[in-house]
C-alpha cells in the first residue's frame, strides 16, 4: 500500500514531451531531416533551372504588383550582394555553415529539430550547389535569384528554406527545446514550487 503510494506521489505532475528521445527513434527524427534537405535541394534547384530559361533578357513577371515579381540575377556574394567581389569567401562560410549543420544532425533527437536543420541543410546545399557548379568557375561560381521583393532584394527557394529554418531554430531555442528533445526545468519553476511548500 505504502510502496503504491510512494509511486504515485514521484509521478511527474506533466505529461511527457512526445518529441523527447525516448519517445522517437533516431531513424525517425532523422527522416525528417533527410526529407527536409532533400525537398529543399531539389526544388531549389528545379526552380533555378526554370528560371534560367525563362527569365532570360531582362524578363520581369508581376506577381503581386510592385510587391512580388520574378527577376532574373546572378549573384556573385551574399544576401543584399554583400561581398561582390569576395565569392571564394562566401563559397567557404557556406562550406563551414553546412558542416556545423551536419554535425548537429549527429546530436539531434527531435523532430522539430531536424525539420530545421534539415531546411538549413537544404538551402544551404542549393546555393553551395551554384558556387561550386556554375559560371563563371568552381569556388567563383553565382548563385541564381529570381524572387524580387518590392526591389529591397532578390533570393530564391533555397533562401526561403535557410530564413524559415533559421525561425524554427529561433523558436525551438526560447521554447527552451534542445537538440535533443529535451525539455529542462525551469529554475523559475522549481523556486515558486518549493515558495508553495514552504506555505
């Protein structure tokens, strides 16, 4: 009766996190992350060579008036043509990106964890595709952007995947949610359940 007791009372008053390690097979989670990358890569790259044929000459198509169109760019640097004339550089930070983003996969025991590595992968590995594989040569190559927002700047799908994965990461690290699905007390928590007790 005791020993009933006993169990009950050292129960965790919440509900266990579906998304913890214990609760996932790391071929699972590691699904997800696949699928991610992999969907990404290919549409990214589906796209651009859509747009390569048919946004040549300047062509400009409206989408949503001034605010969305598709405009056909080469970009040698970053995101804004920040680094025009360094592309070797920015070939090697997202050469570097894509290996830190790998070695997590190595770590991560969540699926909303490898959804996000896996759109960060993804994106990443579409434009690196383009600064190893195109003109003008390997390391130097540009990476093809055809969405135009308002004029502010111009990206492609593998952008959208790195600025949504990036949001989810966001996300994942102020809901306090490691890489490995883990939820951990907060110490907030635990102080206002021992002011309790002491009333």
């Amino acid at each position: 009766m005791q020993e009933s007791t006993g169990a009950a009372l050292s129960a965790p008053d919440t509900p266990p996190d579906h998304d913890t390690p214990a609760s996932r097979s790391r071929p699972g989670v590691l699904r997800w992350y696949v699928i991610a990358a992999v969907v990404t890569l290919v549409l990214d790259q589906a796209t651009k060579v859509w747009a390569l044929g048919a946004l040549t000459d300047g062509r400009v198509v409206p989408l949503v008036g001034d605010l969305l169109s598709l405009r056909l760019i080469r970009n040698s640097g970053a995101a804004f043509s920040i680094g025009d004339d360094m592309t070797w550089v920015m070939t090697l930070v997202a050469v570097g990106v894509t290996l830190a983003i790998l070695w997590a996969a190595l770590r991560v025991g969540s699926g909303r964890w490898a959804l996000s590595l896996g759109l960060l992968l993804g994106g990443s590995l579409g434009n690196l595709y383009d600064r190893f594989f195109r003109d003008p040569a390997p390391l130097h190559g540009h990476v093809v952007d055809f969405i135009d927002y308002g004029g502010l700047f111009v990206g492609n799908i593998a952008d959208i995947a790195i600025v949504g994965g990036a949001a989810v990461l966001v996300w994942l690290t102020f809901a306090n949610i490691g890489l490995d699905g883990s939820r951990p007390q907060h110490a907030a928590g635990r102080h206002d359940d021992e002011e309790q007790t002491d009333e």
